[in-house]
C-alpha cells in the first residue's frame, strides 16, 4: 500500500522541482534533471525514490554497454497531483 499523496510534501523545493519538469517532458534521465533543477545527484535520487513510493513517478533502468541509466517519466496521478498543487497556488496568488 502506497503513502497518500500529502500536499505540503510536495512544496519541499527538490521534490516541487522534479515533479514540476517531469510534468512538461515525456521522460527525464539523472541529467537532464540536474541540468534543470540545478539540483546534486542526492537531492534528485530522494525526491525521485520519494514520489516513486507515492506512485507519482515511474522508474526504468536503462543500460548501454557498461553504463547504466536512470529514466524517470510522472504517471498520471503525479500530473494530476501537481496540476491541482499548482491551481491551489494560484488561487492563493503564490505562483
């Protein structure tokens, strides 16, 4: 059974960062989103594990040759849950 989704979790800054560009892009790898959210590789791997535990966001590994990556995509429930984060922001005037 899955944590529910908690509103205020989702304002922690990496988590709203990485949830936020995965909305706007089919799937992301680790660079692309440290590219984007300017965040390290750590803050990235928890907010990601975090909202993949809430099934917000799927994993896939991927290899070629020796090299090993990570490619993450929001499930539909992550969109929604950011879409309605974000209408609730604007309601307040804070977006």
């Amino acid at each position: 059974m899955r944590p529910e989704v908690n509103e205020r979790e989702l304002l922690v800054v990496p988590r709203f960062k990485v949830l936020g560009f995965l909305c706007q892009v089919e799937e992301a790898d680790y660079p692309a989103l440290v590219e984007f959210t300017e965040l390290s590789i750590p803050d990235i791997s928890r907010s990601v594990g975090f909202l993949a535990d809430r099934g917000l966001v799927q994993v896939r590994k991927e290899r070629t040759g020796r090299v090993a990556h990570t490619i993450v995509r929001a499930t539909p429930d992550g969109i929604r849950e950011f879409r309605a984060l974000l209408e609730g922001l604007r309601k307040y005037g804070l977006s």
